[in-house]
C-alpha cells in the first residue's frame, strides 16, 4: 500500500530533499511512524506529546485531519497526504 | 574602510519590491487595522522575484494573532506548485507594536527561503500617513533584518 507524502520545504532535509515521498499506514498515526522509519526524526516535527502539533496542518485528499479524526484519519492506498506548515505569528 | 564609505546595517541582503505591491501590502495592512493583515508575495522557484501578490485572510481575526486559514492555506501552496512558485515574501502586520518580529512571530517561522515582512499601523491606524515597513530573515529562530529596496519595475526576467 504506497501513499504519496507530500513534504514542506523545511522538513526535506528529513527527506534528502525530496519534496514527495511514499510511505504505508492504515491511519494517519500508523504512517507518521512508517516515516519516521525511514526518515529519523520527522515525527517529532509533526507530533507533540501524542497528538499532531498545532501549528503543522496535515491534509488527507485535500481535507483538514483535524476534521477527519486527526492522527486516527483512515487512509487508503491512493491516498494523497500534504503536510504544510501553518503560516501564523503574533 | 573609507572614511566615506556608506556602511549599510544590514548584511548586505535585500529584499527587492515594486511600489505597487508595496502599496498594496500597506494598503491590505491599513483596512484590516486594528486587525492583523497577513499575506504572501510569491515569486518563480528559486527566483528570489516577488512578482505575485496574495492577500490572505486572517482566519484568527486578532490585533495579536494571524494565521492563514487551513484550507486556503492548501490551495495556495497547490496554485505555487503548479505554477513552479514558492513563497518570497510572507507579510504581516502588527498593529500597536513595532514593526519587529514578535518571539511567536520567530517560534512559527517556517519558510526559510521567505522575506518575513512587517509592517506597523500602530502610528496611524487606518488613516493616511506612513507606517514601518521592515523585512527579515528568520532562520532557525535567528532574525536578520535586511534592507527593503522599492524599485519602480522588477528588472526584466533572465531569458537564461
């Protein structure tokens, strides 16, 4: 089961440089950790204390995750996930 | 060194605008005060041109706050990649404070490619009158501040 992993800019150097990568999961979690195999150290970037950091937006087939059950999000091969940074300040 | 010699603070890099889309970032600014305005200048990959205006909404609404809203968010980064863009220029404005990056402003920093623009309406809110307008770059948590250069035209793109 092959999902396309879209990277932001600043965490390809997780990725050697590679803006999209494959990974595997049945849920949003599952594929955070089949990166994190492959690529040390991304999941840190994306996961605070067990839940998906604030301010990284994860998007599963152009959805928000946050309205798809977040790090429990179903995925299906096929499927198309962006991650993207939020841009935000004070 | 010169006793003449014009020593820039800054070091040495420049953040290149045309006047009307430094117009148009001070406008955006001065109508969504007391509001925070926020938007990008995107420009071709790899470029450092910031041809296109994107004023973006300010889904939090706040005089302290600003962050793009999810879903635009994505389309804006599906658009800069179908276009082969990036973000050159991330703006926003503080509207009671300086225009210097706030310590939430360097935490969420994320493009390290981008100019972080800001600008202060704090002088004269939504009234006529001048405003400050600085641009840094925000790397690993680490600000620099370099020079703004408002040019009538963006010199012509290199056929190379």
């Amino acid at each position: 089961m092959a999902i396309e992993v879209r990277i932001p800019t600043i965490l390809r150097t997780y990725t050697g440089g590679e803006k999209s990568v494959d990974a595997e999961g049945a849920s949003l979690g599952a594929l955070i950790d089949d990166l994190e195999a492959n690529h040390p150290g991304i999941k840190e970037r994306l996961i605070d204390d067990g839940d998906l950091r604030r301010f990284v937006n994860v998007y599963v087939n152009d959805e928000d995750v946050r309205f798809l059950g977040g790090l429990e999000a179903t995925l299906s091969d096929g499927d198309q996930v962006v991650v993207l940074p939020a841009v935000a300040g004070g | 060194m010169g006793r003449d010699a014009v020593v820039s603070p800054y070091a040495g890099r420049v953040l290149r605008l045309e006047q009307a889309t430094y117009d148009a970032i001070v406008a955006h600014a001065k109508r969504d005060h007391p509001d925070e305005a926020c938007g990008i200048v995107a420009g071709p990959a790899g470029s450092d041109r910031a041809e296109r205006l994107v004023e973006m909404v300010n889904a939090a609404g706040s005089p302290t706050f600003y962050e793009f809203d999810s879903s635009d968010l994505l389309q804006l980064y599906k658009e800069m990649d179908a276009n082969d863009e990036e973000p050159v220029v991330v703006y926003h404005s503080h509207t009671a404070t300086e225009a210097y990056p706030s310590r939430t402003d360097i935490g969420l920093a994320m493009e390290p490619g981008a100019h972080y623009v800001l600008v202060s309406t704090r002088e004269h809110g939504n009234n006529d009158g001048p405003v400050e307008f600085r641009s840094y770059r925000i790397i690993d948590g680490e600000v620099t501040e370099e020079e703004v250069d408002v040019v009538a035209h963006l010199p012509a793109r290199s056929t190379t």
